[in-house]
C-alpha cells in the first residue's frame, strides 16, 4: 500500500511538472502571425522566412482598407520568379497565440481578400513591398476606373447606391435610417465611385468600399454604440472591476499605451447649420436651423443646397453640421495588439482631462514585425445629439 501511495505520489509530481512545462512553453509561445492565401494556394510558411513586417489599415470611410508586405529579398526571389502578379488576390488572416494570456490559445482573424496594386523594390539590401486593397480593380469592377455620364430623376440616395452596386458586380449594404430624395442627379464622364461619394457627402452619409460591398452608413448611429474598452491614463491606479448589476459584461479595460496624443481646434468649427433653398420654379423657400447646444458661442454655417421638404431640411442641417464639426477633438494611441480593435468602434477615454469622453476609431492600423505586434488608432471625439 506504502509502495502504491509513493508511485502515485511519484505520478502527481511528474504530471505537475509536466503541465508545468507545458504551461511555460505555452507562455513562452505568444505570437503573432499572417496566413495568406496567394490566389487560392496556401503561401504562409514560404513567406513567414521572408517577412520583415506587415501593416494592415482599416478605414471608417472616405479611404479603402489596405494591407502592406515588407520582404527580405537578399535571393532575389520577389523580384523576379515569386513576384506576384498585380491584380491577384491575397486572403489574410490575422493570428495569435496566448496574446492576452496564458490560456487564450490561437485566436483568428479574417482581414479580409485583397488585391495586389502596388509593388516597390529598394536597396540596400534589397527589400520588397507588396501592397494590396481591398477593392475590386480588376476586369470585374468598373468602380472607378470607368468613367460614364448618366442622369437619374426623382431617385432616392440608397436606390443610387444600389443602381452603381448592381452595375459593377457588387452587393450594397445600406446602415442609414433615412433615405434621401434627389430630383435630378447628373454623372458627367465620372467613375461610379465619384458620383457615390458625392451624393453620399450631400447626404452626410459615410462610404466606404470592400471586396464586393458598396456600404453606405451613418456614423452618428455608430457613435452611439457602447464603448468596446475603456482605455485609462497611463499610471491610473484604485480601478475597481465590478460588473453591472443587470449581468452586463463591462467593456475591456486598457491601462498602458505605447504612445498617445490629442488636439482639438478653433477653426472651421460651428454652433449652428442654417438650411435655406429657395425652389426655381414656383420660388418658394425653405430653412432650417440646428443648433449644438454644447456649445456656448460660434460661428453660424451657411448651407444652400437643395431640399424637397422641411423634413429634410432639418435632416441636413444636422448633417451639414455634424460634417464640419466632427473633427473638432481628435486623436491618436498606440497598446500592444488588440485584433477586435477596428474602424467603427467606440472607446471611453477616462483620465486625459479635458480629452476623457467616448471617442470612435477612424482608423486601426495593426502592425507584426520581428518586435511584435501593435494596434495603433486614431480617433475622434463622438458628437453628442447630432
């Protein structure tokens, strides 16, 4: 019995030692890597030997997303027989190990299917970049390397949206409440793309291209969104973790940053939007004013441009104001690589004095390179009421 107790003993201390070791090896495992599909074919491991760094942006709107491959080509491969071909597709994944912590284990994902626009080689020693959109530019689209000339009449905004998606092979995903009217809208030998972002600017919509989406959206409604982190100022101590009564998880809490900045201007900056069309053919008039009332004094914004309705009229007006006022606080901050951190996200800015406040990422840029990996954002404070 003495003799089973002691192997058994023996047993309990070599399988603890045992997942010991596995844990440290797991510890010591934290990374952070890229697969990448080559136009179907699997190139990960082959270019793992290579890579330098990698830089994936993502943009709220106005901008396409991007993906940057920086190689080592000291062999002369890139440049010559493993050169990709431009217009070929890169799906990429973004992958950790343990990030967070000992036990996440691997954790995926999907950036998303880009092609590659842009190749550069330099020296020395020889490097090559290969970057990649996330647009369509190929025989498929005509987003905008094909310029038309078209004229819609009494069409709505998301039914121009859906006309350009339809004509260049692409799906339209539409995130507005409202839907604005158009009497008459004129494309004079431009790109779809052009003509879109035109109306949607008019409408203060915010547009932005994937792959194979047209998304047209409101980021007012977005800003509204509950905060995926509080980010704290860095040294911010007594923090207590308790969880909302109701169940409610509370956002992820981020206390260190590898750099941060904040301004916020005077100029271009309004209190009130004043709306006013006057119709050419019977000369009837229409106006709105939208007032911030957060702000105590400012500047009046003078908008005449065309409205079917006092319904609409005031829809602008907030628009119109939103538009100018928007970028009044803005910001950057750098932490230690966050996937789920993209484009859209709200955050809670808590202990930077005047600049604490809810802000939204205009911008996620996650950079993996031989030191590591790092999300770095850039913000700007959520309006409030507009």
């Amino acid at each position: 019995m003495a003799l089973l107790q002691s192997v058994q003993s023996t047993v309990k201390k070599l399988e603890a030692q045992a997942m010991a070791g596995v844990v440290a090896q797991e510890h010591l495992g934290r990374r952070a890597w890229l697969q990448v599909t080559y136009n179907s074919k699997d190139i990960s491991e082959a270019l793992a030997q290579y890579l330098i760094s990698a830089s994936y942006t993502d943009n709220l709107s106005g901008q396409v997303d991007d993906i940057s491959l920086t190689l080592e080509d000291k062999a002369g491969l890139w440049q010559s027989d493993w050169m990709p071909v431009k217009g070929s597709t890169l799906d990429i994944i973004l992958c950790t190990y343990n990030w967070q912590g000992l036990y996440d284990g691997e954790f995926d994902t999907t950036l998303g299917t880009f092609e590659v626009d842009e190749i550069e080689m330099t020296s020395a020693p020889d490097v090559v970049n290969i970057k990649a959109v996330a647009i369509s530019i190929g025989d498929d689209s005509t987003l905008r390397s094909t310029m038309r000339s078209k004229t819609w009449e009494n069409i709505s905004v998301r039914k121009v949206a859906n006309d350009i998606a339809w004509e260049n092979g692409l799906k339209l995903f539409w995130d507005c409440d409202d839907n604005p009217k158009i009497d008459k809208l004129e494309q004079n030998d431009e790109s779809d793309l052009s003509v879109l972002q035109k109306v949607c600017d008019d409408a203060g919509f915010a547009l932005k291209i994937t792959t194979d989406t047209i998304i047209v959206f409101d980021e007012a409604k977005y800003e509204q969104a509950e905060p995926v982190i509080e980010i704290y100022h860095p040294g911010t101590t007594n923090v207590m973790d308790v969880a909302e009564a109701d169940g409610t998880p509370t956002p992820e809490r981020i206390f260190h940053s590898t750099g941060y900045s904040f301004k916020t201007k005077i100029r271009d900056v309004y209190k009130k939007c004043h709306i006013k069309y006057t119709n050419d053919q019977d000369k009837s008039v229409i106006e709105s004013t939208f007032t911030d009332s957060n702000k105590s004094n400012g500047a009046t914004l003078e908008i005449h441009q065309q409205v079917t309705s006092q319904a609409e009229a005031d829809r602008l007006a907030k628009k119109k104001l939103r538009e100018k006022n928007r970028d009044e606080c803005t910001g950057s901050y750098s932490l230690d690589g966050c996937q789920f951190l993209c484009a859209g996200e709200t955050i809670e800015m808590i202990g930077f004095g005047v600049f604490s406040g809810r802000y939204i990422v205009t911008q996620a840029k996650h950079d993996i390179s031989g030191s590591g990996y790092v999300t770095s954002i850039d913000v700007r404070r959520c309006l409030i009421g507009y």
